[in-house]
C-alpha cells in the first residue's frame, strides 16, 4: 500500500473516531473527504489531485449534507406550559406580597406561587401580567388596564 494511501488511512480513522467521541457532526465531512482521497490514492499517485479530492468531498459535503443532516438530527424546542406562561396575563388569587413570602396567581388555569416586581403588594383579584419564571414562581407586574 502507498504511503499517500496509508496517511489518508489514518486520517480516515482518525477523524470518524473523533467524530464518533463528539457526536456533533464536526468531522464527519472531512471523514468522508479522506475517504474519497483514500480511493483516489489507489488509482492516481499525484498527492495534489488526491488533496483536491478530500478539498472538494469535504467542501460539498459539509455544504449540501450537513444542512439536511442538522434538520434531522437536531431535535425541535417545544414550549412547555412553564414557557407559554411568560407573556401572559393571570388574576391574583391570593394577595402577593414579597417581603412576607406570600402570593398565588393564577395562568391560564393553572395556579402558581407569585413574586411582585416591582416589589409592592399586589391585592387578591388584581390582572397581572407574567414577566418571567425565576425556579418555580412567576414573576408579575400590574397589567395594564386598557
């Protein structure tokens, strides 16, 4: 076996254990690219030509594959209801008050421990509007009255 076949060999082994370490699809295109070097070796001996084949393999691949091959892998973000709570409006069912550790909302059905920011009490009844989910409270303001 030639020694151009032996170093594309390596690099070929070389880059699909990475690949398979990392799971990220990082060196998968160049893998495949000494591949094609690889089997180019057994039939030109010009080591430029075989370079200019990993070059190619690599380039075409990373540009046409890896963009289906991402739609595929990559799994989609899904909102959980602890998301779709931020944004929305819920009715202060029990009076908040941040000094004291005390407050409930409730969103969209559901009841949660509240916190005010600003930090002023809020009393039972009032329409507030979720800021943002700090661990398992929300964190509402006053809506505004429109």
């Amino acid at each position: 076996m030639p020694i151009p076949s032996i170093c594309w060999l390596v690099a070929l082994v070389a880059l699909a254990v990475l690949e398979a370490a990392t799971v990220t699809l990082v060196s998968l295109w160049f893998a495949l690219g000494a591949l094609a070097a690889l089997i180019t070796s057994f039939f030109v001996n010009n080591i430029w030509i075989q370079f200019a084949v990993f070059l190619v393999v690599s380039l075409a691949t990373l540009l046409v594959i890896r963009p289906l091959a991402r739609r595929y892998v990559t799994p989609k973000q899904v909102a959980t209801n602890a998301d779709r709570a931020v944004g929305a409006e819920g009715v202060v069912t029990q009076a908040i008050d941040n000094r004291n550790a005390q407050g409930q909302v409730t969103v969209s059905g559901n009841v949660w421990t509240a916190r005010a920011d600003p930090e002023e009490p809020i009393p039972k009844g009032t329409l507030v509007r979720v800021l943002r989910i700090e661990g398992v409270k929300l964190i509402v303001t006053r809506a505004e009255q429109s």
